[in-house]
C-alpha cells in the first residue's frame, strides 16, 4: 500500500498556448493526489499564457519566464527545479484524466515500474474527442498498439511505432530520471529518445499501462505538410536507427548498420528512378511548350519554334537544368489562357 506523503512534481512547459493552458493547469491541480508541485515555465510566450497562469493562487503552483529555448531545453530546467519523488511531464496544451496521477502512483508500487505511461485519448482544439476508427491519427495509434500486443516486446514496438504518443505521457520515479539524465535535442522526437534511453536502463521497468486511457492528448487543426514534416522524419529515422543498433550485440551493429543505410540507399534511388519514369523529361516538357506556342502564335512563327526546338534539344544535355528553370518565366509570360493550356498537356 503506497502512502501519500510521496510528492509528485509536474512540470509543464508553456509556450504561446493562452488557449489551453487553463485546461492543463486545472487538469493537474484537480488531481484526486493532492501532494503535488507544479512548475510552470514559460517558454518566452508572447500571447496571453504568462498572464493566465500568475493569476492562480494554488500555493503548489510556481511560475518561471524565460526566453525561448525550445522543449527539451524547459523541461530539463524543469527536471533541475523538480523536488518531487516521482516527476512527470504535461504540455501545455494536453490534459490529465482527473484520477491519472494517484492511479499511477498504485501501480508503480504494484510492479516497482520506475517509468509508467498509459494510452490516450485524442481530442480536438474545441475539446472534442476524436472517435472515428478511420479518423487518421487513430489509424496510426491502433496500428501500433495491435503491433505492440502481437509482438509483446516493448522496446520492438517502440521501433514500430511512438505510441506513447507525447512527452505528456511520461510518469517516472525521481531516481530513474537521475539515472537517465536530460532531454536531448531533438526539437520535435525528444520523448521518443528518451523513452529508448529509459528502455535501456531499466529493461524490466518500463509499464505500458495500454488498458487506461488518462491523457488528453491535443491534436491541432490543420495539416502537417511542412518544415516540422520533414525534420520530425528525420529525426525519427535517425532515432529509430541509433536504438535499433543499440538494442543489438556489439559484434553485430557494424552489419546491421551498413545493411541498414544500404537499404535506405535503395529505397530512395528507387523512389527517385520510379519519379524520372512517370514525368516527362526536360527535353519533352519543352517540346510540349513550343507546340502550344506554335498553336497560339500561328503561321508566322511556326519557323522561328522549330528553330528554337532543334536548338534545344541539340544543347539540352549539358544544359537542360538551366533551360529546364527558364521555362517558368517564359510560362507566366506567355498570358493566362496559354498556362492552362500547358498545364492541361504536362
């Protein structure tokens, strides 16, 4: 039986989120366990987040400002301040399940678990819970789980699939943080790195609590086509890579690592082979061009294109990346009906 003198200390890292953090904050000084610090730190918000925070009067709640310095930065000023005996981490915009923490608390004294995570439930900017199966995100999360209950094998799910989702679902003993140190930098996959390193130092001790569902986690409106796209997938490679090989025998991590990159390699000359045999080539884009000239200049100028067509393709070897990014202007020029006329042929 646990005993509720042990402290708790959450530590929530706050940027630009004057919308939600009220939801946060409330979600963890609500807590059924009431022997808790919270530390907010507030990661250089220019919106309204500081201001909302300083106007709770809850003594357990202690406030910090400080110039932007990325996630992985505030939590580990947070892990710094944290006095707790177990710490765990919410953002800013997710929110504990009322009972989340003492429930966690039993069942680390029931299995002496030193990092306890659950499953989650997604929710939209307005709150509301996203219930659909075909729904994407949880297309995503319940490939990964049936992964994780097929295979049984917690650190080879993890190279499946994150599906502890988010930094906001880590619960750990303050020893087991001691042990595994800071957050590393990695601005978008610093929880995944983490969970890996606490795999590796506590193999038996990590719980997957997959029957309780006591985080909030928020997914925002809109896409995630962009820069945070394509450096989150980079970073994910170079994770999922570094801790396969880590999981491995020394003796065996040089071939696996030259397997691996070969096959990386492959994959993207593959992909790159596949584009170059379904688009036209520079070469044909540009007669393409010329005909829908010729088609809209008339008569007068059918010589002066052929002209200009065999001259290209006799130059289009050594030169046709330059031709290639000339098209483009002579395409806005050429007037609006003869854009959609090309657009139609490519």
């Amino acid at each position: 039986m646990y005993e509720k003198n042990e402290r708790i200390s959450v530590i929530i890292p706050a940027y630009n989120h004057e919308e939600f953090i009220e939801a946060a904050v409330d979600s963890v000084l609500n807590q059924t366990w009431e022997n808790l610090e919270l530390i907010v730190i507030d990661d250089g918000s220019t919106d309204a987040t500081g201001t909302l925070v300083k106007a709770y009067t809850d003594p357990r709640l202690t406030y910090y400002y400080q110039e932007n310095q990325d996630a992985f930065n505030t939590i580990n000023r947070g892990l710094d301040l944290a006095k707790g005996d177990y710490i765990a981490i919410l953002n800013s915009d997710d929110i504990y399940a009322k009972d989340r923490l003492e429930k966690l608390v039993a069942i680390q004294h029931e299995n002496n678990a030193v990092c306890l995570f659950t499953d989650v439930i997604p929710i939209s900017d307005r709150d509301e819970v996203f219930t659909d199966p075909a729904f994407g995100w949880n297309v995503w999360h319940r490939k990964n789980r049936v992964w994780y209950f097929a295979c049984g094998d917690l650190y080879a799910a993890f190279l499946k699939g994150n599906f502890m989702v988010t930094t906001s679902n880590l619960f750990m003993t303050a020893e087991a943080v001691q042990q595994v140190g800071k957050f590393c930098a990695l601005r978008y996959l610093h929880d995944y790195d983490y969970i890996f390193r606490m795999m590796l130092a506590f193999p038996e001790q990590v719980c997957y609590v997959a029957e309780e569902q006591l985080l909030y986690y928020r997914i925002h409106d809109g896409n995630t086509l962009g820069e945070a796209a394509i450096i989150g997938r980079q970073q994910d490679l170079e994770v999922i890579q570094k801790y396969m090989l880590a999981a491995l025998p020394k003796e065996y991590r040089t071939i696996a690592s030259a397997g691996t990159e070969r096959l990386l390699a492959l994959r993207d000359e593959l992909e790159l082979v596949r584009k170059e045999l379904a688009e036209p080539s520079v070469t044909e884009q540009f007669g393409l061009l010329l005909a829908a000239i010729k088609y809209k200049a008339g008569n007068k100028s059918l010589q002066l294109v052929d002209t200009l067509r065999t001259d290209f393709i006799e130059r289009a070897g050594p030169v046709k990346d330059q031709l290639a990014t000339r098209l483009l202007p002579i395409k806005h020029k050429a007037g609006k009906k003869l854009r959609q006329l090309l657009n139609n042929l490519r």
